[in-house]
C-alpha cells in the first residue's frame, strides 16, 4: 500500500517463522526467472506498469477495468495500447508455472544439491514454495489476481523425483516436457 510502512526481509521470515531469508531470497529470484521463462524478457512497458501498479495500489483486474473506461493517465493508456492491450503486458504466472521455474533455477545454480539446498531452508516440498509466496503477499510485498490460491501449489512435483531422479537421468531444465 502507499501509505503503509516499508516491510522488511525480516518481518516477513518473522511472519512466516519457518524459512530463512535465503530462501525468501531464492523464491523472489525464481519469480523473475519463471516468469521470464514463460512469458519472454521484461520491458520498458511491464516495468513502467509495475511501477505504476505499485506507486497507485491497483490491482491487475482494476488497471483493465480502468483501461477500458479511458480512465488511466494518458502515458500509462498508450502504454498499453503500444503494446497490444493488457493482456499481452499481463507477466502473472501460475503457481504450478512457478514451481518448476524455481526447479529449474536451483538446479540451474546446485546441480546435484538443489534439493539439499532448499532442504538445508525447510524446503521440502512445493507447498512450502507456495507457503513463502503467501507470506509476501500477506505482508503486501507481493500481489495476487483473484483467482490464486496457496493450495495452486501443492504437490506440484515430487522433490526427490523433480531433483534426484531428473538430475540422475539427463531430464534437466530446458531438456524436459514435465513442465
């Protein structure tokens, strides 16, 4: 919110009380990654939208519903319009989408120890991704469309298979369709 006071990295591992900053850290890198995975590098456009969402507290949903009504500031209206309309700006990606984005980023960054890694962080399944997710968006520090759940994250993969036996058999980020 504007008005709101600035959280910090450690009110939010005080909030959630389970994970160590590292892995805060971690989940909001494999955010960009994920998201860049799915939908193409970031431009001038997303991040002037971002910022735009973020310095007036408007959500996805009401920035289309102010864009249709010709009620946004004229900058941010041809913005949009360059680009081909909200939905071709819209970066949201699924929990299920972040989950395998942040798998691929820890096996991308530990190899082998990917999973020993996020383990070492209480990270022993994909609803703890989801978990941390929350915990930003709880804290304000991150924003959700309407239709996200923490439940989108659960049992997304199976941690042993998604690292150990993907590693042991050559099925590594960007070689597998399991995505």
């Amino acid at each position: 919110m504007v008005d709101a006071p600035s959280r910090t990295l450690q009110d939010l591992v005080g909030h959630v009380g389970q994970y160590p900053e590292e892995a805060f850290i971690f989940v909001r890198e494999g955010l960009s990654h994920a998201a860049e995975r799915v939908h193409g590098p970031e431009t001038d456009a997303h991040r002037t939208l971002h910022q735009f969402l973020s310095e007036n507290d408007v959500d996805w949903d009401q920035l289309i519903v102010s864009y249709h009504a010709h009620k946004l500031p004229p900058p941010i209206m041809e913005t949009i319009a360059e680009a081909g309309g909200c939905e071709k700006l819209n970066r949201h990606i699924t929990g299920r989408q972040l989950c395998w984005g942040l798998r691929d980023l820890a096996l991308g960054r530990w190899g082998m120890l990917a999973r020993t890694v996020l383990e070492s962080w209480n990270i022993r399944g994909t609803q703890d991704f989801g978990r941390i997710v929350f915990g930003f968006i709880d804290l304000e520090m991150m924003r959700k469309q309407a239709e996200d759940r923490v439940e989108d994250f659960e049992e997304v993969f199976d941690f042993r298979d998604a690292f150990d036996r993907a590693f042991r058999d050559g099925r590594l980020p960007g070689t597998a369709t399991d995505s």
